[in-house]
C-alpha cells in the first residue's frame, strides 16, 4: 500500500527573517583574508546549511522574501564586491578561499529566487574580469564552482547596461573579447558554471558594439562539432543561442538564421550527440524559438474561451491579423523537426520526458502565433500521431512499447494546445476519444507495465481544456469525461495519475459546472482521498458509487482493466472494492457482475484468472453478509459454479501460485452445505489438498480457511493435519479422542526434528518454529482446561510433555537467531504457565523450574530477554545442561551451535561451553550431577548413535576439537578411567 505523502509548509510571510538575518550577518562578519581553525570552520559550515536549509522552505515561495530581499542580498553581494577589488588591488595578498567560497554559496541560493540585487556598476566589468583571472582569488580552485558562477552572473549583468565597452580597452585587448574569453573557457564545463557562460555570452552577443561576434560564435561552433564533437561544449553552445533567440532582437535571430540550421544539420551526424538528452531538448527548444524569431511578432490573440473564475463570459476573442501571412519555408521545417522530437525514443534505455515536453511547447507556441487555419492543421497532425502505431493494434494492449513516446509527446502538444485555447470545437469529440484511450494506456513489459506519464499527460490535456475551452463546447462530452475522470482518479495505480486525474475534475467543477454532482463527488476524490490507494478503492469508490450515475462506469473499469492488472494488489484491491459497489444494491448488481467476473475464468492469462477468482470470492462473502437477501444460498452456489471453468491443471500448475489461492479463497467464501454432496465443482476437494500441500504460506493458509469452512458443514474429525488446529471448527462437533490428540501432538514434536535444506535453505527452520508454537498452544490448552478432561494423562502424558520441552530447549540453543527467538519466547509462555488444575499436577511441573526461572525471569533479565542474542542467551544455556532430563537435548542443541559457520553463533557458544566444562568435577559423584567425564561420553554417544550423518558427527567433533584446544579435556588423566572414556 502507498504511504500518505507528507504536506507541503504553506507560509505567510518570511517568518524566520530575524533567524536568518542574524546566522547571515554571523557569516559575513568574517574576515575573508584569515584563514580560520579547523573548529571554526566547521561552525561556519553549519551556519551556511543552516541558511540555505530556511532558503529551500521557501523555495515555492520565493515572492515572500521580495519585500526584504534587497536588504538580504546587498550586504552579501558587496561583501564579494569589496573583496573582489582588494585582490585586484593588491595580487600578493592571500585570502580564504573557504570563507569567499561560502559567501558566494550564499549568493548562489539566492539566485534561485531573484538576481536583481547583484551589483552592477560599469567601474565594476575590469574587477570582476581580472578576478576571474586571478590565481589567489579561489576562482581556479575546482570546489569552488559557485564562486564562478557568481562571477559570471555578476559580468553578465554589468553587460545588460548600456555604456560602450571600448572605453575599457587597454590597448592590447578588447574587453569584449576578454568577456568573451572568459565565458568560452567556462562553456564546455559540465558545472553550473556552463550555465553562468551561457547567459553571460548570450547577454554579451545581444549588445550592438558586439553583436557582429554572434556569427563567429556560431561558426566556431558547427566546427567543433564536425570536428570533435564535445558533448559539453556543444550543449553550453547550444544554450547561448537559445538564450538569444529569447532576449535578442528578431533582426539578429533572422540574420544568423541560416548559421543556426547549419549547426542543426551538423548535430544530425553525431551520434554521440544525438543519444544525449540535453543536447535533444536544448535542439528542440532552439528550434522552436527560430521558428518563432522569423514569425510576425505578435499574429493572433490568445483564443481563451473557458469560463473565468471572476466571471461567466463564454465569447471568444477575435483574432487579430490581416489577411494570411507568408510562413517562411524554415518554419515548416522547424514544425516537422518537432512532430519528431515529439515522439522522441528511448536513449540507451531512458525515456527522455523533457526532450518531448520542450517540443509539445514549442509547436504550441508555433501554431499561437500562426493563422487560424494553420494553427488547426498543426493540430490534426498532433492528433494523427496517435494512429502511427494504433493501425497495427487490434485494441490498446497489443501497442508496442515505442508507443508510450508517441502517445506521451502527442499528449503534451495537445495540453500545450488546448492551454493556449486553440483547439476548433469540431475537433473536441476526436481529442476527448484519444484522451479516453490515453487514460487506460498501460502497456505490460517484463514484470511490470509502461504508460503512467502518457495517462499523466492526458489529465493534463483535460485540465488544459477545462480552463481554455467553451462550456457550451463540452457540455456534449461532460458526462463521458466525468464518469473517466472519476474512475481514474480513484482506480489507477499511480499516485500521481490519480491526483492529476482529481485535479482535472476539480478545474472542470470550478469552472464549466457541467459534471453530475459535481461538489459531492469532489469531495469524495480531492487530492487527500485518493492519495493513499486502500483509501481510493475501498472508502472514496464506494462513496461515488453511491450516484448511479458513477457506478456502472467504476464496475465497468474494475471488470475490463483493474482486475486483469498485473499488479496483484491492484486486483485484490479492486475485488474488495467490487464487492464494497455491489453490496449499495447486491440483488440488482450481484447476479450481472458475477456472470461478468466469470468471464475472465475463460482467459489463458494467469493474471485474469487470479482477477476473475478474487471478484467471484469478494461477491460471496458479500451475499454471506447480509442474510437477508433472498435465496443467498442458491446465488452462492452459483458463484461457486463458476470454478468450474478453470481447469484443475491450471490451478495445480506449479506457476500459478495466485490461482491456487484465489481458487482456495473463492471455497472460503462461497462453499454452501449443498455443494459438499452435490457439487456442480467435482475437484473441489483437490484444490484445497493442492493448496494444504503448496510450499507458499499464504496458499496453505487460504487452504486452510478453505477447509475451516467447510469444517462448519460437516464433521471433520477425520481431518489430522495439524496446520488446521487453529481453524477447524471444532465446537460445532466436540470428540474426546485422547489418542487423536496425542498423535498430533506427536506429529509436532516430530517436526522439531525437520532439518530440511534445498535452494531456498534451511527450509525445516520454518516446520520447526510452526512447530514450538503448536506444542505451546496445545499444551497451554490442555493444562488450561485439564479439570474438563476425564483423564489428562491420556490426552498429555507427563513423558510426552517433557519431551516436547526438551524439543523446545534443544531449538532455543541451535545456530539460528531466528529460531532461538520463537523457541525461548514459547519456552517461557511455558516455564510461567500455571500447573493443571489436577491430581499429581507436579507431573508437568517443568523439571530444574527454579533454575530456568533464576536464568530467564530474574529482574536482571526482563529488559533484555532476547534470544536471539547470542552473547547473553549462551553463558546462561550451557548451565541447563545441569538439568538431567533436558541434557541430552540440550547438548545436542549446543553442538550444532558449535558447528555452525556464523561466527556471531560459533564464538560465544564455544567460549560458554568451554567455561561450563571447566567448572565440572573430573568424575561423577554421588546424585546426578554433571561431570567432565559424562559430557565427553555424551558427546562419543551422539557421535556413535549417528554414524553416518555428518550434520551429527562433524559438530561433535568440533566441539571435542573446541574443549582440546581449550586444554579442558586435560584434568581426565586424574582420575583413574579418563582417558579410557
């Protein structure tokens, strides 16, 4: 399930200016010409993250700061402004590069709010080129990157002021071609500081005593990309002449126009360029404002046709043109370049989202500013992109993968269309069938599927209509997109979809009031409802489906598209989300949607069949709920019937995991005492045999409900598995069968012996630990309620108890953490439980109780009883050993530690073993105490009884090599028959 995400901070004003103008005026209260100690640069290093942390808060804000912004910024930028002077000043004088380099972080985090504030005297164009240049400046430092694109920025904006250059040459030098040259060596830089080059020479080109370089720049350019081809540089290159094509004249942009398709068709050859991204956005982009420099500069008014939020007006406006233009044939072929870069492809196995969305905006603006008549028929051909791969495709599914691009890029032209208010109303009917087809795009690759940004773009094509377009326009169309809307807001699997998908509805309410109960289903479906998945599917679903006129198209979509989904939450979801729809009228709605699921039974696919299962299970348990639909029975049984059309191989195919347990949860759910007899499903009974014997949990417990289910028909003592004691109805049919029980028990205490290993590892670990809990619950029961048995010793023999403690012991000392964990937590469930309400209860009194209680529930212990720790669990264990009628299990418990190959076991077991031995006597006395002599012969006995197992004899032998090693074994020459043993 998705997490909630966190809220965005909403402020009001810059409520931490106090803090922030008190950290930052810490900062520049530094000397930049001392270096300080290590302490104190670090302190300084936090208060700059201190300051940028507060700026990022803002950072969506930014207007906030707009009031006190100049007096934030102005202390900062002069602080580098009078540094930068005392360097050039005085070369010789050495500064911290440390302290430079966080101011001008500091100004960088300014710059992504406002940049208007840097300094910008003309004097200042000769400081801050020779502090560029200056070695002891920290410019030339490569950390230092934010120094030089404050630098940058900072010539860059004394070039915006018109003065004449030239009265700044020394001589030997232009200072334009010294700007020049400074920005060229920073543009092929992969750092920001390629940024700060850009607008500095595209700022520098635009200016009219310089502007004559701009033709060189370009040419210099295309040569270096025939020659060498550098991806920085050619990208840096490329974000100049965009940068001028937005700010510089439309005579410029024409003049170099040729120049600049030059370089287009020079980028062509290179490979290496074309597979980068950048330099196909940046292309695209370039193109797109060329082709808009050799337009009329202003053609046609904005067609804005939606209805204002601050008024009804639904008249377009005229557009404003005489006669119809020449279009330069450069801006066809700028529109043709861009219809494909709209469907730009997959690159080395990245999609390049912003390559398609710098093209969607530029064909556009291209067609804002074309006649009326132009304008649409770039639009039909956005619209024919979609058919390029749909004429092959028998429906949306059998797509290829490439079709995601061109789906995604028609998508986003179409937004950037309709945003603009240029979509005819006659072709509103064509684009609104796309986009339902764009909606439900999700094509399967691999494990997992593609298309949520094409579904994300045609929410946004929807929002862009609803803001641009007539309400009279849409009015035709209003309940087919509400009903989409609607579905996908709250059924698809991405978070982002659905709340792009909320928010289209929301703009269409606010603006057109065209969709049916439009402020009531809002509310159901705003951005916090559908946010988390469960919560859209089985609270906001069910509220919408509540107007009929939702609900047929939300049981439609979970029938068609959610239930056959490859995610399988998704399709469990969307069955619960079924059932939750069709319980608001279940005797109109239960018999049609069943026969509807049913369907998907007769798929191949796998993924259909477990969708189908689920819906006719969901739909059982709803009939189960309510008693007083008539004849329920007869409707279950027709449910259940269903089951017969999926083919018992295929439920018991070892793939098919999901189908074996949707099949064991359809029984669960829909099996009525009339089928047990006269079944219309004759292979019931082996689906659930298939799924108690499944090696994947959850089927075995789905297999299990299916059984305690059918336990509540009829009796089933014959039944002796014991994953079925914690769900068999045994209340309905109560039997006193002591040997019954005690053969179960057995069987449990038998599986304490499961060492089972495959691929998958120590798979016997989990029949061991379902093991320990099953003794535990049975013994609990059993002792609980002793007093209501005739006899306890027939249905708990004393000696079958205290082996099944010993059982216990022995995995509450073996190698795995996990393991020892469950057996100790049981073991103690056990060692606290209360003695039988019987005769002789000291029979099952748990032998050394005083010991196991001083070890394991003394206050000492409370806080850490963890077994899994092997440091503090194994100095205790070893003392159990002490306990005669657990030894042997014990022992051969602690072994198998011994011999495990995780030191984190190996190391504390071996050393508490070694420490127990040496505080044993030689030999045994009087009573039944341990000694050395009888842990040796104990260990020979396991090594003797087992032969032939190496998972026996080897750790054995560890252990006798562990207790040699220790010199422990060396006290058995004192006594007579040591050495002997």
């Amino acid at each position: 399930m998705e997490e909630e995400q966190p809220e965005e901070k909403f402020f009001a004003s810059f409520e931490k200016h106090e803090q922030f103008a008190g950290l930052q005026e810490s900062l520049l209260s530094k000397d930049l010409f001392e270096n300080p100690n290590e302490e104190t640069d670090r302190h300084e290093t936090e208060t700059l993250r201190s300051l940028s942390d507060i700026l990022d808060e803002y950072q969506e804000q930014s207007y906030l700061l707009d009031p006190i912004l100049e007096g934030l910024v102005t202390p900062v930028a002069e602080k580098l402004r009078v540094h930068a002077r005392l360097m050039v000043s005085n070369p010789s004088r050495t500064s911290s590069i440390s302290r430079v380099g966080r101011i001008a972080t500091l100004l960088y985090l300014y710059t992504k709010f406002r940049v208007r504030f840097f300094p910008h005297e003309v004097t200042d164009v000769v400081v801050a080129l020779e502090y560029m240049n200056l070695p002891g400046s920290g410019t030339q430092e490569a950390e230092q990157w934010a120094l030089r694109y404050i630098v940058l920025l900072w010539i860059s904006i004394i070039c915006m002021i018109p003065f004449d250059l030239a009265q700044f040459n020394d001589g030997t030098n232009e200072v334009s071609s010294q700007i020049e040259d400074v920005a060229k060596m920073h543009l092929a830089k992969a750092g920001l500081e390629r940024d700060g080059a850009a607008i500095l020479l595209s700022r520098l080109y635009i200016r009219k005593d310089v502007s004559g370089q701009f033709p060189r720049f370009l040419s210099d350019t295309q040569s270096g990309v025939e020659g060498t081809a550098d991806i920085f540089k050619c990208i840096g290159a490329l974000k100049v002449v965009a940068e001028i094509l937005k700010i510089g004249s439309a005579e410029q942009a024409r003049d170099n126009a040729p120049s600049i398709w030059s370089l287009f068709r020079a980028i062509e050859t290179k490979e290496a360029l074309m597979n980068n991204t950048l330099v196909r956005k940046l292309r695209s982009k370039v193109l797109s404002r060329t082709a808009l420099r050799l337009l009329p500069a202003k053609y046609q008014i904005v067609r804005l046709k939606g209805r204002s939020l601050l008024g009804t007006s639904d008249e377009p406006r005229s557009d404003n043109g005489d006669g119809d233009p020449d279009i330069p044939e450069d801006v066809e072929a700028a529109i043709e370049e861009l219809m494909q870069a709209l469907q730009d492809k997959v690159s080395r196995g990245i999609q390049d989202t912003v390559v398609r969305w710098s093209a969607a905006k530029g064909v556009a603006r291209i067609a804002e500013r074309l006649p009326a008549e132009f304008g649409k028929q770039i639009f039909d051909g956005v619209l024919e992109l979609f058919a390029i791969h749909s004429m092959a495709a028998a429906n949306l599914y059998d797509l290829p993968a490439i079709a995601e691009c061109t789906w995604h890029g028609a998508c986003l032209a179409c937004a950037e269309i309709a945003r603009r208010g240029l979509v005819p109303d006659d072709k509103l009917t064509q684009l609104v069938g796309r986009l339902s087809q764009a909606l439900s795009f999700d094509i399967r690759k691999g494990s997992h599927s593609i298309g949520s940004n094409v579904r994300d773009a045609a929410t946004y094509v929807l929002w862009s209509l609803a803001r641009a377009q007539k309400a009279s326009a849409l009015t035709p169309l209003a309940e087919g997109l509400a009903q989409k809307l609607v579905t996908v807001s709250l059924y698809d699997r991405e978070v982002q979809v659905r709340r792009a998908a909320s928010a289209a509805f929301q703009e269409y309410v606010g603006r057109t009031g065209l969709f049916p109960h439009g402020i009531d289903v809002l509310r159901k479906t705003d951005f916090y409802a559908v946010g988390v998945r469960r919560n859209a599917y089985l609270v906001a679903a069910p509220e919408v489906a509540e107007h009929p006129i939702y609900r047929t198209s939300l049981i439609d979509h979970i029938l068609s598209v959610s239930l056959r989904h490859w995610d399988p939450v998704v399709r469990q979801l969307s069955s619960q989300s079924l059932k939750a729809i069709c319980e608001l009228d279940l005797v109109t709605l239960g018999p049609s949607t069943a026969s509807r699921a049913s369907n998907l039974l007769r798929s191949v696919d796998v993924d259909h069949i477990n969708g189908g299962l689920l819906a006719l299970a969901e739909l059982a348990a709803a009939y189960d709920s309510i008693s007083a639909i008539p004849e329920r029975d007869a409707r279950k049984r027709e449910v259940f019937a269903y089951l017969n059309l999926v083919p018992l191989h295929a439920i018991q195919a070892p793939r098919n995991t999901p189908v074996t347990t949707a099949a064991c949860y359809l029984i669960s759910t829909a099996i009525t005492s009339g089928e047990i007899h006269d079944t219309a499903v004759p292979h019931w009974k082996e689906i659930i045999d298939t799924g108690l014997r499944h090696r994947d949990s959850t089927v075995q417990e789905h297999a299990a409900n299916a059984l305690a289910s059918v336990s509540r028909l009829v009796d089933c003592s014959v039944s002796s598995l014991g994953t079925l004691l914690g769900v068999l109805d045994y209340k309905a049919y109560p039997h006193n069968m002591p040997d019954v029980i005690q053969e179960i028990y057995s069987a449990l205490k038998d599986g304490l012996d499961d060492y089972t290993v495959d691929q998958r590892g120590d798979v016997g670990s989990w029949i061991r630990m379902a093991s320990v809990k099953g003794l535990t619950e049975v013994s609990s029961l059993l002792l609980t309620h002793g007093d209501a048995l005739p006899t306890l010793e027939e249905y708990l023999p004393p000696a079958l108890y205290h082996e099944a403690i010993g059982g216990i012991l022995k995995q509450g000392v073996e190698r795995l953490d996990n393991v020892r964990q469950t057996a100790g937590e049981y073991f103690i469930q056990l060692l606290s439980h209360p003695l039988p309400p019987v005769q002789n209860a000291d029979a099952w009194r748990i032998d050394g109780e005083d010991l196991f209680k001083r070890l394991f529930l003394a206050y000492e212990h409370l806080r850490r009883r963890d077994w899994k720790d092997s440091t503090w669990l194994f100095p205790m264990a070893v003392q159990i050993l002490g306990v005669t009628r657990y030894r042997k299990q014990v022992l051969a418990g602690l072994v198998l530690s011994v011999g495990s190959k995780t030191d984190s076991t190996q190391r504390p077991v071996s050393q508490s073993l070694v420490k127990y031995a040496e505080g044993l006597p030689v030999s045994a006395g009087e009573g039944d105490h341990y000694a050395l002599q009888t842990l040796v012969e104990d260990l020979l006995n396991q090594i003797k009884a087992n032969p032939g197992s190496n998972n026996a004899v080897i750790p054995a032998l560890q252990t006798l090599t562990v207790l040699l090693e220790a010199e422990t074994l060396a006290r058995l020459q004192d006594v007579p028959d040591g050495l002997d043993t």
